[in-house]
C-alpha cells in the first residue's frame, strides 16, 4: 500500500562532472521496515544518505520520505528524518544530558517535553547512567549510545544510521541489534549501512546492495541471495562411505549443469555444484534412495549476505559479467 | 635523532601554501617602503635622516611580524602530534626529550629567521642610503628580533604542549604574544619615573620582557614621542635580551622536562554531582563556589536561543562559575584602573592616562574576541557537529545570533571595567565628558568590527586552527596598517596620507578623539565612524552569507 511507504526513490542520481556518485537509484522502504545499505566503500552510500537528508542537492531524480520531498521541504524533511552520522559530532565541556538538552531545544521541543523525552531515549538506548559524564570523556560505544539518543529526539519517522555497529564490543553489538529490532517494533523505519555484513544481516528486512553508484540487487536476503547466486552448492551425507562412488556416479549422470562434485570418506559426503536455477534436490535423493543408498541428511549450503556481496563485488570487478537482476 | 625531527619541522612549515604568504607578504611590503623613500634626486641626505626614518619604519614593521607570525607555527607543532598519536610514538623511540624538544624548536627557528632574513636586503639599502651605524642599530635591531622569536617560540611550544586542542593552542599561544609584547608595559606606565619599590621593581621586569622599548631605544624613536624607558634604568636592550634569554631557557627547559610517556594518563572524571552528596556537603559548596561547577544543570528555557546557551556551555570560560571569575576579574582591574586614573590624572593629564587606557583595552580586545569568535563555525564543522547542526530546523540567523551574543556578552565585560576608569576621568575633567562618550562608542564601534571581522574570517575555514591563525593576522593586520603609517607621519607620508589611512583605525579615532600624544592635529570623526560602521556590516554580512551557504544543500 502506497501509504505504507516510508521511503522512496525515483532514478536518483548524483553527478560529480563525469563521475557517477549515483546512478539512476530507485529504493523503497515500507513502515516498520530495517533495510540494510550495502556497499564498498565509494559505492554511493554517503551519497544516498547526504541526499536523503538534505545535505546533497541531486543531478536528477527523486526522494520522498513520508511524503516530504528529499530536495525541496527543507524544514518538514528535518522533522521526519533522524540522522545518526559515522562522527559523533560532539562539543567539549558538555554533560550527555546538556548535549541532548541542547538538540532536544533546538528541535523546539518544550521545556517539560523535553526533559520527559531525554529520560525517554537514555532509557531506551541505555545512555541514562551517562547522564553526568562530559561527552568528550566518553568511550565509542558510549558515544554511539548518546547518538542515538540524540537522533530519535524528535521521534523522527525514518532513521538513517551511518555504520552504528562501527566499534562496538561484540555486547554492545548485541545491545544495539535489540535495540534496533524494538524500534523498528515501535513502527520507526530504519536505513542502516555497514561494512560488519553478518550484523547486518541479522538485523535487516531488507537489503540494497551498491556497486558503483548503482543498485546491483535489493529485497528480502532471501531474494538477494537466489538473485545472486549462480553457483548453488548441495551436500549430500550418506550412511556409509561404501555408497560413495555409485552416488558419485548417479549425481554426475542426473544433475542437470552438475560441477566439482567431491566425495569425502572421512565425513561421508558428497558435495557439487549447480548453475541450475530451478533444480530441485528431491529429484536426485528419488535417485538415490531408489538405487539403496542410505541417506542420512542432505541440504542446500546457505549463502549469506557476506557471499552474496563478495559475489557481486567480483562480477563488477570483472566488465564481462552478466548484470545482476535487481529484486 | 634530533635532525630528523627539525627537517620534518622545517619541510612541514615550509611545505604550507599559507607559511610562503605569511613570509612573502612582509617581504613586499619592506620592498615597497624602501622604493618610496629611495632617493630620487642627485641630492645627498649628509645627515642621514632619510635613512634613519625609513629604518625606524621597518623597524617596526619588522618587529610587528616577527610577534605576530612568530605563533603561527609552533602553536600547535606538539599539540597536534599529541592528537594524532605520533607525540606518543616519538616519545617511545630513542629520541630524548631534549633532542625531540631542540627539533622542534631549531625547526621553526629557521622557518621564523627565514623571513626577517628576507628584511635584510630593506634595511641594506637604508644602511646604503647613510646615517646608520651598523654597530648600534643594524645589528642590535636584529639582535632584539632574533631574541623576540626565540621568546615567542618557546612561549608557543610551552603553550602547545599544555594546549587540549590545536585552536586552544593558536588562542591561547597568540594571547600570550599580546601579553608579552603590549600588555606587559601597562603596569610601566602608570609608575611615575623615578619610583622604587616593589611595584616599580615588578613593572621593570614586565617592561623587560615586550621587546618594544628595546628597539626604541635602537631606532631612537617612540611612537608618539612618549618614551617607555625609565630615567636611572639600565638599557632597555640589554633589560630585554637579559629578560628573554632567561624566560626563553626557562619555557624551554620546562615544556622539555614535561614531554614525557606518562603525559597521556590523563582521565577526565565526571566526577561526583552535588546533587548526589549529603547536605551539609551542599551546602558547603554553595557557599564557596556561589555558582557550582558540579552542579547538575537544568534543562535550558524555552525562550532562549538553544545556540547561546550551547556556545557558553561547550566553552570553558562561558560557564557560570567561570562567568562570575571573569566579572569578578573585571572589576578588580576596573578598581585599579579607576586608582590608576585617580592618581595618573593628577600626576599626568586625564588625556595621557585615557590614551593609555585606550590602547590596553584595544590590546584586550585583539587579545580576546578573535579566540573567542574565529572557530564559531569553524570548529563545529571541524568535529563533524556543523552537519548535526543543519539537521536540526535551526535557521542559520538564529545560529549565528546565538553564537555571536555568545561572544558579545564576553567582550562586553572587558567593555565595561574600564567604565569607573572613564568616570574618574570626567570627575577631574568634566569638559572630557563628550570625548569620552565619543571614546566609548568608538571602542564598541572596534569591539563589534573585532567580533565581525575574527567570526566572518573564520567561518571561512574548516580548520579551527586556521581560522584563528586567520582571524588574528587579520585584524592585527588591519589595526596595524594604519599605525604603521602613523609612525612614518611627515616622513616618508604626509600628514593628508596620514589622515586618510588613520580614518580606517578605530584605535587611532579613539586616540584623537582623547589628543593623546602624536594624534592631535588628526580630524578622524566622524568618517572613521562611518568607515567602521561600514566595515561592520560588511563583516556581518559576509559571515551570514557563509552560514547560509553552508546550510544548504550541495
């Protein structure tokens, strides 16, 4: 439903003379969702995001968030939009409470409201015993906590968060992706890039992956994967090694596109690979168990994000690459 | 090892687009002194005075360059490595503190003596010209200025290594220059000649120490006719060199010893709040601290600029404990102002006393508004906080009104304790009441364009400590211009020129408006008003353009 549409681009596009920051983008984020922006570095991320938040004007197309237009409502775009930059961004001799007071003021939030929410977002993302500390004295993890604290202030609609997993130990990690989960609970929809890829996928609905200033594929992991993946590997454990060879055999007879197929006595398993998109692992275990080979598990290997980059990340690199469908 | 550091020193300051200006500029203008004045005519100056003139003008275009350039660049030399780690490197190889300390040091002594070397071809054609001993003026004036540069060299580096961050360190590294070389000699100038006693003893030391009498008393010639050396006292050349070496030698050695491993073990503590201690504890620091730094602070009200009351609380003198120290300073120099003018008045004249009034509190307002005012902008976009800023719905009036009332309301204080001062002077002279109301709003009409002037500058760099290296050469440059011309008053300018360049300078309006010394026959009023007033707005102008423009979208 249009409605639900926290974020939307149209063939947005950001030029630097005859460089491409931005090619042709077009994203969208329904309520509630956590999308992931992925992307090496150069490939347009802080680009997307300065534009998104009005710090960039685009060469051409569109971004609306909530229905505020990224290039032209200034004032209401503030308003809808929280942004939590890779710098923290802090003044010296300041308590975290007289840092939050002062964004929470400049927001033109009332004194009462004011002092409710700043107790309301320490509480949530764990800044309250930070209280008294001078921002300066405070330690990354502590400083990406204030941030945050800072950024959801105005309890803004969508929430853009540049690498906020950047330095953290592995509990505050932990503490972050909870916390992250409950807002976008709450109805906030959350734009979140990284580099550390297995935290973002934990966290994401969905993923948009960026190569080059251009949108190499975008949707759930699930359907980033499978549109990336060309090579699905399959294992296969027998019962006993003594299966192996006529199993070996009848996978390179019946497997449609079949490559490096390997047996291992030691775990007793068979391992290939298949360009075939549509194959269907039940058709050779048919095979299999029809010819009295014992199986006792056989599954698809999973890719994660981490592969499914690294996969796109080598076709660009390589121009003779087939493009990678966009989901 | 100590090699390695001075080439690295020497190949950073001279590597810098910004270090070749700063030398070239007053290399120019030496050039351009020397051509005016060259004879033109096949007539011979036997008595030299030409020569003496031209000499005593480079003099002091000299010495005004090497104070105020001197900062420039050993400022933040060990404050910045301290930031970016490799102080902490370096302390950890086998350079000693001694050998990392003379690197830096004999670095930018050569990048300092570089460019007054460049004033060695003016001051040749003034020693070609006749009348000028090379024994008793040449060398003892680049004696006096190589000694000035060591002096400010050391104080820099002294203030550097105790410096939080490289804009504190340009600020704090420049106010010590002001200090050194202006402000020293008030104290001088309120003890009769001929005084002993202690506080004589100590205003001749503090004399000892600004460079300024010495090379009067070389180029025998002081600003305004007044003379800063005392009848009785030994030279003031060798006062000064005797004064500096010690001072120099003593920075030296201290700012050496501290350079030390254990110097990063520093933890800023939160420290317990009052509000979590036991009454009686409260209490306690109630009344000892009237306004208590560990006191938990309220949410700010909602009719008060956010951006105000941001600035005083990120700045350490702007908050209130500090606030009421500063007051409390303020009036304590107005009550010995007040008994200096008494007392100066009567000795004196009401007029001399003002003139001199005039000039410390310039000196306080160069001193203070363009630390104050340069890293406004400067600063947030420095640490990333400018971005966050233009996030919020803050138009960029707002934020630049709050910052520059932030700084107005500083300047003000130092405004004010001269107040009772002024007052004194009308009760023993009241027909200088309407001089000084003019004096006050030329001073305020100087304290605005100083703050204008140091934030517009500013806001044109990302780095803070550009921005106050920046804003401090300007406006010292551009008060200076026009004094500069003054000290070459009848010759080589004319009194017309003289006139004319004095209408820029608020100080010199100031001046004239009180006749001080040197400054009688100058009609500077009301167009030196204008001319400010125009500046101002210029300033203002220029500095919300920048902010707008730095709010919107690129």
């Amino acid at each position: 439903m249009m409605h639900d549409l926290v974020l939307q681009t149209r063939d947005l596009t950001k030029a630097y003379g005859d460089a491409l920051a931005l090619d042709r983008l077009s994203l969208e984020i329904c309520r509630g969702q956590i999308m992931g922006l992925v992307g090496a570095n150069g490939a347009g991320k802080t680009t997307t995001i300065r534009i998104l938040v009005g710090q960039l004007r685009p060469t051409s197309g569109s971004a609306l968030i909530n229905g505020v237009d990224c290039t032209g409502d200034a004032a209401r775009l503030k308003r809808v939009v929280g942004y939590m930059p890779d710098v923290f961004g802090g003044y010296d001799n300041m308590r975290v409470f007289e840092y939050l007071d002062f964004f929470a003021a400049a927001f033109g939030i009332p004194r009462k409201a004011r002092i409710k929410r700043i107790d309301e977002v320490a509480e949530m993302t764990g800044a309250r015993p930070l209280r008294d500390c001078y921002v300066e004295s405070l330690s990354h993890g502590m400083k990406q906590r204030v941030a945050l604290a800072r950024t959801l202030l105005h309890d803004p609609e969508l929430i853009i968060l540049d690498e906020p997993a950047n330095g953290l130990d592995p509990q505050a990690r932990i503490e972050m992706r909870r916390l992250l989960r409950d807002l976008a609970g709450c109805g906030k929809t959350l734009l979140v890039t990284s580099h550390i890829l297995p935290e973002l996928s934990r966290i994401c609905d969905v993923v948009a992956i960026l190569a080059h200033g251009k949108l190499c594929a975008a949707g759930t992991l699930d359907e980033v994967v499978r549109h990336v993946r060309q090579r699905r590997l399959f294992e296969i454990e027998l019962a006993s090694a003594d299966y192996l060879d006529v199993a070996q055999s009848l996978i390179i007879r019946h497997v449609p596109t079949v490559a490096d197929v390997v047996a291992s006595v030691v775990e007793r398993t068979i391992r290939f690979y298949t360009t075939e998109p549509d194959f269907d692992l039940s058709d050779t275990l048919s095979i299999l168990v029809g010819a009295e080979i014992k199986i006792t598990q056989c599954r698809e290997a999973p890719m994660d994000l981490e592969e499914a980059f690294i996969t796109i990340a080598d076709r660009r690199a390589d121009p003779a690459a087939c493009p990678v469908p966009v989901g | 090892m100590w090699k390695a550091i001075y080439s690295r020193e020497i190949s950073g300051v001279l590597g810098s687009r910004w270090a070749w200006t700063l030398f070239v500029v007053p290399l120019a203008l030496l050039g351009g002194l020397v051509i005016s004045r060259w004879p033109s005519e096949a007539e011979v100056d036997l008595a030299g005075g030409r020569s003496r003139e031209l000499l005593a003008l480079i003099g002091y275009t000299t010495l005004g360059c090497v104070i105020f350039l001197t900062p420039a660049f050993p400022a933040t030399s060990i404050v910045s490595e301290r930031r970016r780690g490799t102080l902490a490197l370096l302390l950890r190889t086998p350079v000693t503190r001694a050998g990392l300390y003379a690197g830096k040091f004999l670095g930018t002594c050569t990048c300092i003596l570089l460019p007054l070397a460049m004033s060695a071809p003016a001051i040749a054609a003034c020693y070609a010209m006749g009348g000028i001993s090379l024994t008793a003026q040449v060398l003892p004036l680049y004696a006096v200025l190589a000694l000035t540069a060591f002096l400010g060299i050391a104080a820099s580096l002294w203030v550097s290594r105790f410096a939080a961050t490289p804009g504190a360190a340009v600020r704090g590294a420049y106010a010590l220059a002001v200090v050194m070389a202006v402000v020293t000699l008030g104290p001088g100038l309120f003890v009769p000649g001929g005084s002993s006693g202690g506080l004589a003893y100590v205003a001749g030391f503090l004399r000892g120490i600004s460079p300024i009498p010495a090379v009067m008393e070389i180029l025998g010639r002081a600003p305004g006719g007044a003379s800063l050396s005392q009848p009785g006292s030994p030279s003031a050349v060798v006062r000064f060199a005797l004064t500096a070496a010690l001072l120099t030698g003593g920075l030296a050695i201290h700012t050496a010893l501290s350079l030390r491993p254990t110097m990063f073990d520093r933890v800023r503590a939160a420290g317990a709040m009052t509000q979590d201690r036991g009454r009686v504890a409260q209490s306690w620091r109630r009344l000892l601290f009237l306004i208590d730094p560990q006191r938990r602070t309220s949410a700010m009200p909602g009719w008060i600029n956010p951006v105000l009351i941001k600035e005083l609380r990120s700045r350490r003198f702007g908050r209130g404990h500090w606030m009421a120290r500063l007051a409390m300073i303020c009036a304590i120099v107005s009550l010995g102002l007040t008994y200096a003018a008494t007392t100066g008045s009567i000795a004196w004249s009401p007029e001399a006393v003002g003139g001199i009034m005039v000039l410390l509190q310039t000196a306080l307002i160069v001193l203070l508004t363009p630390s104050f005012a340069s890293s406004l902008i400067s600063e947030e976009r420095e640490t990333g906080a400018w971005a966050l800023l233009c996030m919020t719905p803050l138009s960029p009036r707002k934020i630049v009104a709050g910052k520059l009332l932030s700084v107005a309301w500083t300047v003000s204080l130092v405004l004010l304790a001269t107040l009772p001062g002024y007052a004194v002077m009308i009760l023993v002279k009241p027909v200088l009441f309407q001089q000084v109301r003019d004096v006050l709003a030329t001073l305020i009409l100087l304290a605005l364009f100083a703050v204008g002037l140091s934030a517009a500058a500013g806001a044109f760099f990302r780095q803070t400590t550009t921005a106050t290296l920046v804003a401090y050469l300007s406006l010292v440059s551009l008060l200076a211009a026009p004094m500069v011309v003054w000290l070459g008053r009848d010759a080589p300018f004319g009194h017309g020129a003289v006139e004319r360049a004095l209408r820029f300078s608020p100080l010199a309006a100031a001046l004239s408006l009180l006749e001080a010394p040197g400054f009688e026959t100058y009609d500077l009023l009301p167009t030196a008003w204008w001319t400010v007033a125009g500046g101002i707005v210029m300033c203002f102008v220029l500095l919300c353009w920048q902010s707008w423009r730095l709010m919107q979208p690129r």
